[in-house]
C-alpha cells in the first residue's frame, strides 16, 4: 500500500513541476518537465519584432526558420533589398529584432514543428523564405495550385495567416487551416 | 466476473469505434462534401484538405460565410483529437493499472492459495492494452502523412510512432503473458513508451 502511495505521491509532484508556467524550449529539462503543450510553433512574444515586421507583412515565429537563415536575413545590408522592398531599421531595433529572433529560431527551439523544420534544413543552404523550407513545401505539396496561388484571397504560401486560422498563436495544424474562398 | 470484464471490454471498444465516427462526423457535417469535392481522392490528407476548403463548406451551409478568421474556433471532435483522446486515456489506464490492487496482494493473513486474477488490475490492463492498439491503429490512420522516414528515426513525428507502436505491443504482450511472472515489466515498459511517445509530441 506504502509503495502505491508513493507511485501515486511522485505522479502528483511530477504534475505539479509541470503545471507551472516552466521554460519549455530553454533546455532539455525544461522542455522535459513542463506539460505546456509545445507541438506546434514558439508564437511571437517579442513586441518590437512583431511592431516592426508585423507593420508589413505577417510576422513570422521565428522557430519558422534556423538560425543561418535569420542571420542571412537580418544584417543592415540584405534589408536595403528585403524581397524587393527597403525594409531598413535603426541599429538599436535590427540588434533587438536579430537577438529575439536568433535565440528562438527552429534549431534552438524544443516545439515540436520548429525541431521538424531544424531537421529539414539541418544540411545545404539557409533557405530565405518560409515556402523554401522542404518539410513546409512537402506538407502543401498535396494542395492544389488554383487553391493558393489561383485564389485572389491567398495568392501565396507565404502568407500563412491567411490560411492557418491560428497562426498568431504559432499553430499550424490541419484542424485549424480554412482556405479562404475564392468569391 | 469473467463475463463482467468482457462486457467492459466489449462496451470500451463500442465506445473507441464511436468516437472515432463522431470525430469524421463533425468534420464532415461542418465543412465538407466529399462526393462533389474535387479535391477530395478517397485518402486521409485528401480529406483534411477539402474539409478545410472553403468553396464546399459553403456549397453545403451557408454557416461557413458568416464566420470571420478572428472568431475562429478550432473543432473540439476532429480525428486528430481522437487520437490525443485515445493516447491520454491509454495512459491513464496504464497508470490505474499500476495503482489497482493486484491479485493475490495479502497484507493481512491467512491468504488464500489459490489466487483468483480477476480484479481492477486486470480489468483496467486490458483496458489500456486495447486503448493502447486504438491509439496506434487511429495514429497510423489519421497521421500517416506526418512520418517520413527520409527524416530519420529521430524526427520528433517518426519517434512518436515508433515509441507509440512498441508501447501498444508491449502491453498487448503484458495482458497476454498475465499472470505469469515479468509481465508487469512488459506493461511498465509500454506504459513508459507510450508516455514518452505523448511527451515527444505534445
């Protein structure tokens, strides 16, 4: 009976690590401890990078990418021609945005979806889009073009939230994903 | 008490099988109409994919058009909640069964000789030993798309099965070698597999 107790006194003790508002990605134990769920994507939490980024265009979790492509990404230099656009910032900002994004990029984040997408680009060139990542391009491939790329309300892969009903909250499963209609 | 437990048995899978139709039920009631989607081509992803088009959930309802991204609410019965549902109630079974009274425990003499097996112990290992199989059969089903093997053994998708697969053999094997001698490391073992295969993905 003494050992049921404990089994049963350990369960709890486990539970109550768990319960507390833990850093899931930080370390191994602390991922390992904490029963927050982390099976999707760290969502944004730095509000200069989601003032400054998310001014333009959707301001992508930075677990979306490794850290080689965020550092390709964000020098002074490659945002005079940010796909095109002049997206320059002050030092001060682009070190605040570099470091935020930097310390929660896929390969340093322990959600699940950002570990997946550390593998995928684990080996060969830092992709600089979303839509270059190989685990993100596989798991579209089975949607039709006239879906994304045809439909006015989309037009591309790279705009995710206008797909993934939660995106803001850094999750990107099937069971929330509504494409727009076409109309 | 023999006939008790089968019935347990028999009424838990009626349940699981339920479920499962209230989870395919949903989605297609809200969102899809496979007959006339063309996107839809008879497999699982196909599946999620019309069911997520909105051009034949407003063929079928005209629920669809009036609600906007911000109120978005995420089905609470969908297949992938089936799954989870099914994993979590694997453990939870795993964990009465440690914490059931086994058969032929005597704390207080005299204690009989002859032992009779049947009890919570029993009743709730079986339980976790078939939630444990629907979980995995349900898995495979609904997350086939999710495990590519180019991505290694230790691809967070690619462990889950693996570890969620040996658990729900071992503790097949747990109830089947019962009561025999080892089979509550068999069922320890699973239960720790299946725990760490929920954890991976969680």
């Amino acid at each position: 009976m003494k050992k049921r107790l404990n089994i049963g006194a350990l369960f709890a003790a486990a539970l109550l690590l768990g319960s507390g508002p833990a850093a899931a990605e930080e370390s191994f134990e602390g991922w390992l401890l904490n029963f927050q769920r982390t099976k999707e994507v760290k969502p944004v939490s730095n509000k200069r990078y989601q003032e400054e980024c998310g001014s333009c265009h959707y301001a992508y979790p930075a677990g979306l990418l490794p850290a080689k492509s965020w550092e390709k990404l964000l020098t002074a230099e490659a945002l005079k021609k940010h796909f095109g656009d002049n997206a320059e910032l002050d030092a001060a900002t682009l070190q605040s945005v570099r470091d935020y994004v930097l310390e929660n990029s896929a390969d340093k984040s322990w959600y699940k979806r950002s570990r997946k997408i550390a593998r995928a680009t684990a080996e060969g060139e830092a992709p600089l889009r979303i839509t270059e990542v190989s685990y993100i391009k596989r798991v579209h491939r089975d949607i039709p073009e006239a879906k994304i790329k045809g439909n006015k309300n989309v037009k591309s892969l790279s705009y995710c939230d206008k797909c993934h009903m939660q995106a803001d909250k850094g999750v990107f499963d099937d069971d929330t994903v509504r494409i727009p209609s076409q109309d | 008490m023999k006939g008790n437990t089968w019935f347990i048995n028999m009424a838990a899978s009626i349940c699981m099988v339920a479920v499962h139709g209230v989870a395919f039920a949903s989605d297609a009631a809200l969102n899809f109409a496979a007959p006339s989607s063309s996107y839809y081509t008879g497999d699982i992803r196909s599946y999620v994919l019309a069911s997520a088009d909105s051009d034949t959930a407003l063929g079928q309802s005209k629920l669809a058009a009036s609600v906007a991204p911000a109120e978005f609410e995420p089905p609470l019965w969908t297949t992938s909640n089936a799954h989870k549902y099914l994993g979590l109630g694997t453990l939870a079974m795993v964990v009465a069964t440690v914490l059931a009274p086994k058969p032929g425990e005597c704390e207080k003499g005299p204690c009989p000789a002859v032992v009779d097996t049947s009890g919570p112990h029993k009743t709730f290992g079986q339980a976790a030993a078939t939630l444990a199989a629907a979980t995995a059969v349900s898995g495979f089903m609904f997350h086939w798309n999710d495990i590519h093997m180019e991505d290694g053994w230790t691809d967070p998708d690619n462990l889950h099965a693996l570890l969620g697969t040996a658990g729900a053999l071992l503790m097949m094997a747990a109830v089947n070698s019962a009561p025999a001698g080892g089979h509550a490391g068999e069922g320890m073992l699973g239960g720790i597999a299946m725990g760490a295969a929920i954890k991976i993905t969680w």
